[in-house]
C-alpha cells in the first residue's frame, strides 16, 4: 500500500520535525481542506451517503458522476455578490486557494468561469 509521508498524526514529516526539534510547529490548513468536512456533512444531509468513493446515491450526486471536469459548464443566472474588483497585481498575489475562491465568485457575479 502507499502511504502518504507528508501527512499523518504520529509519522508525518511535520510532526517527525515537531519530534526532532522539540517544540511544535506552526500548521496552517488550506481553505479547500478545512471546508471538505463540512461540505460532506452538507451535501450528505441534502443528497443521502455515497455509496462509494467515486458513486453517489442521491439525484444531485449522480448528477456530478463522471468526468466532470470535462462537462461544459450550464449556464446561469449571475447572482448579485457585493466583491470588489480585485486589480491584476493583487490576484498575481493570492495564493491558489485565494485564486480559486476568486475566480468561484467572479463567476457567480458574471454568470462566466474565467481562467
């Protein structure tokens, strides 16, 4: 089986450093990462379990099966978000969750994904 070393309580690469350098290190979580769990209790309480890890059991879940990434994107009706424009040097600057997030609400607020 393959493990991941970057991850993990006891094994990991920064709890090994943790271990070694004697005193705790400062762990910062991605957005995306720190959203996933209560994404799942959501989408679980609106669409029923997974009936595995690449399968759905509800309508929306089946909906998402397949290779998403390469469906066209749906049209829709742009909501009204109140966002500042952000200038390019500013999005140059956000890290790829930031940009992610940006391009996310660009899109609800025009109605088009930008790339």
């Amino acid at each position: 089986a393959v493990v991941s070393t970057q991850s993990g309580h006891y094994a990991g690469v920064v709890s090994l450093l943790e271990k070694k350098m004697n005193r705790s290190l400062q762990r910062s979580i991605c957005s995306l990462h720190r959203i996933e769990l209560p994404f799942r209790h959501l989408f679980t309480s609106l669409d029923g379990v997974t009936s595995g890890p690449n399968s759905f059991t509800g309508p929306i879940g089946k909906l998402a099966a397949g290779p998403v990434h390469l469906m066209t994107p749906r049209r829709f009706v742009p909501l009204k978000v109140d966002a500042p424009p952000l200038p390019d040097a500013v999005v140059k600057k956000l890290s790829w969750d930031q940009k992610v997030l940006f391009r996310f609400v660009v899109a609800v607020q025009s109605g088009k994904l930008i790339s």
